[in-house]
C-alpha cells in the first residue's frame, strides 16, 4: 500500500521535471535491515469495569536477500557476418534484491553444446576479443566508443535494470572465419558484489554507474541474529551454467553467422573459325568467347569488392577490347554483349600476366554478376 | 521474544495513565512472538517447521503469535486483542479473528468487508487490503491462558 503510493508520487515528480518519463522500477520487496514490529494491544474489563490497556511488542530485523536475474533481450540469433567485428548481444541485469548492490560482469564463449536459441543446433565457434559495455550514453543500442566498456555495476538500486551489451568478433581464434550458418553462443554471468568504485550514470537506473573494481558478497552462513542483518542468496539457478542461491545468475545469446553464399561458373562457345563454318569449330585461328557468372545466392550477405580474375589460357590470345561487364546470362553459356557497360582493357586486362580481371563494388543475395571476353586460339 | 509482565501499580507507574484500575492485585502476561515458516521433507511429506526469524527475506511466511495468562485472581471479561499489521508484512490468509481494512475504525470477518476503488464504488476487500487484525475473547477464568495467531508474509 505504502510502496505504491511513493512511486505514484515519485513518478509524478518526474514528469514535472523532465519531459519524457522514465519508468522507475519499484523496490524489491521490503529493504533489508528493516525493522519488523509487531505491537499488540489488549483491552479488558474485570467486573465490567475496562482496565488499562497492555502491550506487547516482538521485533525483528529484515534480511538482505540477494537475488539477481539476468536475461538476454535478443529474441532470436543475432545475424553476423564472418569477421564482422564489434556484433552486439544484449542483456539486462536486474537487482531482484532487496538492497542496493554491485554486480561484477563476466562474458564468455561457450565450449559447444546446444545453443541458447534453437536446442538442436549446437554451438560451433568462438567469438574473439569478447567485451562487455554498459548503456550509459541514453541512446538505446550499442554505440562503440560512447556506451562504457565496464565489468561493474556499481550499486544498482533494488528493482533497477541496467543494459549490458556482450560485444565480439566474429573470428573465431584457432580456426579464422567461421562458415554459412555456425553458431557462437555466449554467456553474461552477473555476481552479487559491493565495494565497487562509481563511474559514468548507466541509462535507466538512478544512482547506479557502470564502476569498477568490487568483489563478490558471502552468504552469511551460520545461524545468526534475530535482530542483523544478515545475507541470503536467493537467485534462480541457470540451466548448468549456474547454480542456485550462489550470488550470481547468468544469461545466454547466439550469433548467427550468414555468410555471402557466392557461386562462381564459367562458360565458353566459339563463336568463329577461320573457315567461317556454320557451326564455328574450335580450331586454331578461331575466336572463343569466355562467360563468367557470379552468383550470391538467396539467404545470402551482401558480398562487397567482389574480384573476379581469370588467366587467359597460354594457347590462347585476348581479343583487345572485347571484356563486357554485367550482360544478361543466358543458358547454357551466353552472356550477352548488351545491357550492361564495356569494360576497358585499362581497367580489365593485364597484358604481362595475360589475366582478365574486375571488381564488382557488391553483389546482394540473388543478384548475378557477369563478365564476358573473347580469346583465339593459337 | 519480548515477556511483558504488567503489575497493575507498577503499569500505573511507568504509563502514567489516568484512570485508576478497579482491582490492584494481580498481573496480565501478554506475550509476543514470531515464527518464520519454513517448509521441511520429514518422511516424504512436506511439512511446516517454525524457526526463530533469524534470517528472514522478503516472500517469507511469518506465524506471529500472541499468547495471553490471567494470572489474576479474578476473571476478565471482554479481553480484546488488537493488533495492527507491521507496514513490511502482508496477510496470507484469514483466521478466526476479525479484520479492519479502515484502519481500525470498524472490524469484521474479512468476507464482510469493502474497500473503495478509485474509479468510484467499492469491492470486496482481499487479504492484502488488511491493516489490522482482532480477537475477542469473552471470558479468561483466573489462571488461564491461551494463544492468537495469524500469518503473513513479509513484502
């Protein structure tokens, strides 16, 4: 009754002084070291005649209950690209307490086993240069270089959700870039602590800073005063990963990673004989014309700076001028001479190494790219 | 655990109240306690133990007790025990005592009690709308003595 009627005012003052309101949790449960006092008061008559009222009181002294949850706010992988760096999970940290605490941040890689989104799909690498930043900038998402990088929330009021973003590369550190569709799933493990020294204001709880230094808290373990307080762990356990009543809770995430899903073919038809056949002959003298095509298939990344570079064969000879970029292709083995723009020997063709080259700027899932010669047959 | 033994001359003494007793021989011991429910496996079933509030956190259950003696040489009538509701606990469930959700102005069974919404009229008042609980006992014999409780769980 007497909580809801604080945050009802609290809120109220809020909204007097800054524009967009900012929801502010509720305490957690009555605030340890709280004194419980339970009075009684009789009154009675002797004779029919009332007496003076007794009393009698029993005091005793709330705990500090430590419980921590930690959540992942990703609703499914996050997508990636191989070597993308600086990909963002992101995962809250709430004080379930019942008392304002610091919390130490830790992120790791996990070591195969099921992934946190889809249970059939196994973790398959590892993240590299894994990093944890708190929001403290008040601009929702991950902004690298203005949201801190911590490893401590200092004192996080009970109630309170801090933002953590576990950010990483997407190279895996003993076996490079990891293939179309692997997995790295991730894990935020957060431990009741105090003695955290302030930092920078975290967005959306009052009072707490993303900090430094602290250490983890001790449950009080003996039998213990009626009238101290005294600390219980009470947070859930975390599937294996992390046990009940310890101090800490945890979280995971996946990264996805989509990579571009490019094809290459190439084709060749001869297109003349010196003997002007009907159907031209690949004999020497005649002119062979080369299609190169370039597939991103769907589901695929955005492939960019695509290089396409092909040695023109020693017994044959590049017909100058003839590289076309980006003509229609046409099964079974036509690229066509229109629609797309002529290429230049300049820029196309390297007459020491005899090699056909060009890089396309991007090529987008289920777009093709062509580029088309000519050589003749020595 | 608090023992509170009131001698009448002493009680008059230390209140300082007014109002002279009829009677000026024999005391009343009211007695208050409190228990921290915890639930326990004793032969497969699940039972509830009570321990000294030593530690206790919010979510748990509490058996607040009051035990009561007339050690006087006379019978009391109309022994009425009033106990308000520490701010910090809420009531789990109701007893055989009556409630006022008013803040003691009127008491009853909790079934016959309302409390106005905001938006205008009443409804029927919950275990949580209870701020203070009440027992009546009609009559205590000289040397009897017994106990009331309730429970509630800390917010």
């Amino acid at each position: 009754m007497t909580r809801i009627k604080r945050l009802v005012a609290g809120t109220s003052a809020l909204a007097l002084m800054t524009a967009p309101m900012i929801a502010i949790a509720a305490p957690v449960g009555t605030a340890a070291n709280t004194d419980i006092t339970n009075t009684v008061s009789v009154n009675y008559q002797v004779g029919g005649v009332a007496q003076t009222q007794v009393q009698a009181t029993d005091t005793f002294k709330v705990d500090r209950k430590v419980n921590v949850t930690v959540a992942t706010t990703d609703a499914a992988p996050v997508a990636v690209t191989p070597g993308q760096t600086n990909a963002v999970t992101t995962f809250t940290v709430t004080n379930n307490s019942n008392a304002t605490l610091d919390f130490l941040l830790a992120a790791t890689n996990q070591t195969g086993g099921a992934s946190n989104f889809n249970g059939a799909v196994n973790d398959s690498f590892d993240t590299s240069n894994i990093r944890i930043y708190v929001e403290t900038n008040g601009t929702p998402g991950f902004q690298l270089g203005s949201d801190a990088s911590v490893s401590t929330i200092a004192s996080l009021a009970s109630g309170d959700v801090a933002t953590v973003y576990v950010v990483s590369n997407m190279t895996d550190p003993s076996t490079g870039l990891p293939a179309d569709n692997a997995i790295a799933t991730v894990l935020l493990t957060a431990t009741a602590a105090s003695g955290a020294l302030v930092g920078a204001p975290i967005t959306g709880a009052p009072g707490a800073t993303a900090g430094s230094g602290g250490s983890a808290i001790a449950q009080d373990s003996a039998a213990n005063g009626k009238n101290t307080m005294e600390t219980v762990f009470a947070d859930a356990a975390y599937l294996t990963y992390d046990a009940q009543y310890n101090g800490k809770h945890a979280a995971r995430s996946d990264y996805k990673v989509t990579a571009a899903r490019l094809s290459v073919n190439k084709y060749s038809r001869v297109i003349s004989d010196p003997v002007g056949s009907a159907s031209p002959r690949a004999i020497p003298g005649a002119v062979v014309e080369y299609c190169i095509v370039v597939t991103n298939a769907s589901g695929g990344s955005t492939a960019t700076t695509v290089a396409v570079t092909d040695q023109v064969p020693a017994t044959m000879t590049y017909l100058p001028n003839s590289v076309y970029l980006n003509g229609a292709f046409t099964a079974p083995d036509t690229c066509a001479g229109t629609g797309g723009t002529a290429g230049t020997d300049a820029a196309n063709y390297t007459a020491g190494t005899t090699t056909v080259s060009n890089t396309f700027t991007s090529i987008a899932s289920t777009e093709t790219r062509t580029l088309r010669f000519q050589a003749t047959i020595k | 655990m608090l023992l509170v033994r009131f001698h009448i001359f002493s009680l008059a003494c230390s209140l300082a109240l007014a109002s002279a007793p009829a009677f000026a021989q024999e005391p009343i011991e009211l007695k208050g306690d409190v228990k921290v429910v915890r639930i326990a496996e004793q032969g497969g079933k699940r039972v509830e133990t009570y321990a000294e509030p030593t530690q206790v956190v919010p979510g748990d259950r509490l058996k607040f007790t009051t035990s009561y003696r007339n050690g006087s040489g006379q019978a009391v009538q109309n022994f009425v025990i009033t106990n308000p509701l520490p701010k910090a606990v809420v009531l789990t469930e109701v007893g055989n005592f009556e409630v006022s959700v008013d803040g003691g102005k009127s008491f009853g069974k909790l079934a016959s009690r309302t409390v106005a919404i905001p938006e205008g009229g009443t409804r029927a008042a919950t275990v949580a709308d209870v701020e203070q609980v009440r027992w009546t006992v009609a009559s205590i014999a000289p040397g009897a003595s017994g106990s009331v409780t309730y429970f509630a769980s800390v917010r």
